[in-house]
C-alpha cells in the first residue's frame, strides 16, 4: 500500500494502504510520545493478582487458556471469575508499559471490573453460570460504546470525556452473556480513517501500539490493541471492528483467529462508524472454537441497526455445534490467486503448503478458482466509504449530547487543527477533509460507486466463482509479515484477501498457517452472506489438524537467525 494520491482520489497502491480501515486493516507505526499509562484503577486486587507470573511476565497460569477451559476451572472452584480478572489486570499492569518498547494495547481497564467479577460469582453459586461467558474478561476496542464509568473515544482526544447515551448492542449482548468487560484497547485511530499517512496502532490517547512477536513491527490496522492484547494473552477473547480488514489483518499479524462476519450478523449500533454497507465489529481470538463461542453470543436483531433484520433468522446462538476436526473431508475450495498472491514470497510459500494440508485432510481443491472482477473494483470503495463515514459519523457525533467537544465532521477537523501538537505530531487529516467534501447519501455519484461495488463483489464476484466452481469456501493468504513500525512515512502493506469480503459485506475468517522470521501468516477462508457455520467448521478442521497458533515472546526485534 502506497502513499500516492491524485486529484483527491486514491490510486491501487494508496487505496490499499488505507483500507485496512475502520475496522480497517493494515498499518504500521512507531512511538512512544503522546503515550498515555493504562488508565482506570479498579478495587483493590486480592494478591492473588501479583502472582510472579502475572507480574513479571513469565510463567503466566493462564497462558494460550481457552474460554472453556476457563469455564471448568470456574465451575471446579479452581477460579473465579474475579480470580480470573485480577490475573489478567495484574499481567496488563506488569507488561503493557514495559520499557524500553511499551506493547501499549490497552487504553483503559474498567474500573468496575471487580466488582461485576464479584456478582457474576455470586450468581453461578446461587443460579449457575448464564452460559459458556459467564464471568469471562474480555477486551473490546476504544470505538464500541459502554454507557460506563469507561471511556469510548475511537482513540482521540477530542472524545474523552464525552458519555455515549448508552451501551452499544455488543456491550448489551456481552453484559447479558455473563462477560466481564475488563477494559478499552488501543487501535489506529478513528479506525485508521483520519489520514493516508497513518501509522497503524497509533492514537492521540494511547500512542504507539506494538506487535507482541517483534515489538518493532506494527500491529496492523485498525483493530490493532485488540489483536495485540489477545495475542499476548492480556484477556480470554477480545473483539474488533472492521470496515476493510481490521479484524482480520490484525489478528494475522498477532498470530490470532479472526472473524468479520457478515455485516448485519452483529448490530453496529453504538460503534462509532465509517460505513453502514461494510462495519462490523467481530472476534479476536486464540482458537476457532473460542470464535464460534463469541459470535454466538451477540447474534441478534436490534432495531437500532436495520442491517441485523435477519440476524436472529439466518445467525446461531451456539457456532459450537459446526466445528468438526473432520471438516474438511470432501469440502471443495477454490483458491483465487490472481491478485491476491504473488506480493510476499514467503507468505505465498505458507500458504502453498496449507492448501497442500488442506488436499490432505480431504478438502476438493479448484486452482485456480479467479475473482473475474479483481481489476476492476479500483478508485470506488473509497467514494462509498467517505460518504458514508461524513454521514455516519455526523449522526454517532450529535447523539453524544452537550458534553462532546465536537458534533460534526466539520468540528472534528477544526478542534485537530487547533490540537496538531497533540493529534497530528506525525500525520494529517487528509481523509476527514475528503470525506467533508463528499456529497449526501443521496448523490448519484455515491449511489453508482455503491451499486458497482455490491455486484462486482458480489453477484459477478464471490457469488459467482462459487456458483461456477461449486464451491464451499475460497482460501487465499490474509497478508504478508507484519512491517516494520515507521512514523516518518507511514504504513508499508503490499496486499491481501480483505477487500473482496470485505466490499461484498461477506464473512472472512483468518486462521494461523505459520511464520516468517517469527511473524505469523494468515490463511483466509471466505465465502458468501451468512455461511459462518461453514468457514467456522473449514478453519477448524485446518487449526485442529496444524496447530499453528505460538503465542508471542516480545522480542525486540524479528528473529532474523532463523
């Protein structure tokens, strides 16, 4: 993804570079100025919490530990759901600031963390527990609102402070799960849909966010503090947002499972937006199951989001019941390879080898299986989503009521150019101001870019090569190696398989296939509208059969010895 931009419009290169938006994707960054301490002390832990792994981060109790296993530990009394909580706290404390290179992915922890801990152990003792989250700490991103003692600001400054009117649908779903909401992660700010220069991971509020495997390479976009704090084992699951790639580039980099379903699977209600035709907030995971486990808890309808009218018709309470080790046994996969390899030779080595384990577990595999629009999707994605972003956002911004600096796009741009020292230090606000001059959601010019992209995408897309090959899934390599963090120029990302799903509103699923250097590579699985169960059971088979998932060692660097 390049830098270069003509006549306010994006070229291939530029335009990939800042999709990893809003959810988005993919970028880099690197500082520690402007970095703020994690924030929000909650009761005091038991000491417990200073166990010497959780505080100096090596042997850590809860290490690679699964949702269900957890569970049982709960239920035999070896845990508790504040046991749990204080573990994670204290590990957060003890390895989130470290110096000399900070890993920086988590804003805030709820201050009421304990105490919600303490009355979720009260009723599993005196009802048993609400289901497979009851009492699980989990981590969500800085854009998914919490009518809380926490903050939700998207990252800026210009935000804290501001009280959103109530829980997003998420934070509701998450609550009545039984989940322990343990704090805010860090992200690119605004979902990395401020500048075309940014630094994935960074935010005014929080600074630079870090890569657990090699704390000088980025995070990805912009789901970044989700994906790093889960990889480094900071919570049992975490959740991200995506618009084009910032569940699923994020979780590659971390070494994660991660899953963008499809848009209105989930209710975008209370996040602050870039585009109601792609958001999506999504899992970040350890494990597939742990994925299927979260997904199945926030399915609903919400009324607040027309996109989820069939959610409760099409989604599952329980993505459980799909995963079988045998999955892959007479499933055929078509693999698209024309310009989504070829950018990474390693990555395209990985990947060649798991569609090899893929054949040997049974799989039917059509290569090529070619995406017959590919070439031609380029310059409109970025007119949908800037007009749709000044329209969204100028709707999240005026239900923020008379406490929030800013109402408008328009404020927004104007308090950053009146806070550059702190907001803008390394990078603009390039795509704020493109957006501002975008027309309404009416205008004929965005009604074509959206029309165009749907069906390519679409019906003359993935739709279409299934329908041809008759096929179950596509498989294509997530990304490459995570880059090295660079403030001075920005993000470096060549390519990957996120537009495609990502434009058509599809679920996307990435599971890891193995490492370059230590840093982990992706492999996607993707397909049509609401074929979860599907993708789910594909990816499962391939991680129970490989077992690619390490967890990080925060070295200072890639290990280039190997």
């Amino acid at each position: 993804m390049g830098h270069e931009k003509t006549s306010g419009s994006l070229d291939r290169r530029a335009f990939l570079r800042y999709s990893a938006l809003g959810g988005a994707a993919v970028v880099a960054g690197s500082s520690l100025a402007g970095a703020a301490p994690v924030s929000g002390t909650p009761d005091a832990p038991s000491p417990a919490s200073q166990a010497p792994g959780a505080a100096s981060g090596g042997t850590f109790d809860l290490e690679e530990i699964s949702v269900t296993e957890l569970q049982k530990r709960m239920q035999s009394g070896q845990e508790t759901a504040r046991s749990l909580a204080e573990q994670y706290i204290a590990r957060i404390h003890a390895m989130d600031q470290r110096d000399p290179l900070p890993l920086r992915s988590v804003l805030e922890i709820n201050p009421d963390a304990l105490a919600i801990a303490d009355r979720l152990d009260a009723e599993r003792k005196a009802k048993g527990p609400r289901g497979p989250l009851h009492g699980i700490p989990i981590l969500i991103k800085d854009n998914i609102a919490t009518a809380d003692r926490m903050q939700t600001t998207a990252g800026s400054l210009a935000l804290v402070g501001s009280k959103p009117p109530k829980d997003s649908f998420v934070a509701q779903r998450l609550r009545a799960a039984g989940a322990v909401l343990l704090g805010k992660t860090n992200l690119s700010e605004w979902a990395n849909f401020r500048s075309t220069h940014s630094s994935s991971g960074w935010t005014g509020r929080g600074g630079q966010c870090r890569n657990p495997y090699a704390l000088d390479r980025s995070p990805s976009g912009s789901s970044s503090g989700s994906g790093a704090a889960a990889s480094a084992n900071f919570c049992a699951v975490a959740i991200g947002t995506e618009t084009d790639g910032s569940i699923t580039s994020p979780s590659q980099v971390n070494g994660l499972v991660g899953l963008k379903p499809t848009v209105g699977l989930w209710s975008r209600a209370g996040i602050i937006p870039i585009s109601h035709s792609q958001d999506t907030a999504g899992p970040m995971t350890r494990t597939v199951r742990d994925a299927a486990i979260l997904l199945g808890a926030v399915v609903g309808t919400d009324p607040d989001d027309p996109a989820t009218h069939d959610s409760s018709r099409r989604g599952h309470t329980d993505y459980t019941t799909f995963l079988d080790a045998n999955g892959l046994k007479g499933a055929r996969i078509g693999v698209p390879r024309k310009g989504l390899f070829g950018y990474s030779p390693a990555t395209d080595r990985l990947v060649n080898a798991a569609i090899d384990d893929l054949k040997r577990l049974g799989a039917v595999i059509v290569d090529p299986a070619d995406l017959a629009t590919i070439d031609e999707l380029d310059g409109h994605e970025n007119v949908v989503l800037q007009t749709e972003f000044k329209a969204d956002l100028n709707k999240y911004l005026a239900g923020l009521g008379p406490g929030a600096p800013v109402h408008t796009l328009q404020d927004l741009i104007a308090w950053n150019a009146q806070h550059a020292k702190e907001e803008m230090p390394y990078f603009g606000q390039e795509i704020f101001e493109q957006s501002e001059a975008r027309g309404p959601l009416t205008g004929q010019e965005y009604l074509d870019a959206l029309a165009r992209d749907q069906r390519l995408t679409r019906a003359e897309g993935i739709d279409a090569v299934m329908d041809t090959y008759r096929l179950d899934a596509l498989v294509a390599p997530t990304g490459g190696p995570a880059w090295l963090i660079d403030l001075v120029n920005g993000d470096f990302v060549t390519g990957g398989a996120t537009t495609y799903p990502a434009v058509a509103g599809y679920p996307h699923i990435t599971v890891p296939c193995g490492f370059d250097f230590g840093l982990p590579i992706g492999l996607s699985f993707f397909g049509r509208a609401w074929s979860e169960p599907t993708l789910l059971k594909l990816a499962y088979a391939y991680e129970q059969a490989t077992k690619h998932r390490r967890a990080p060692k925060f070295l200072m660097t890639a290990n280039l010895a190997v």
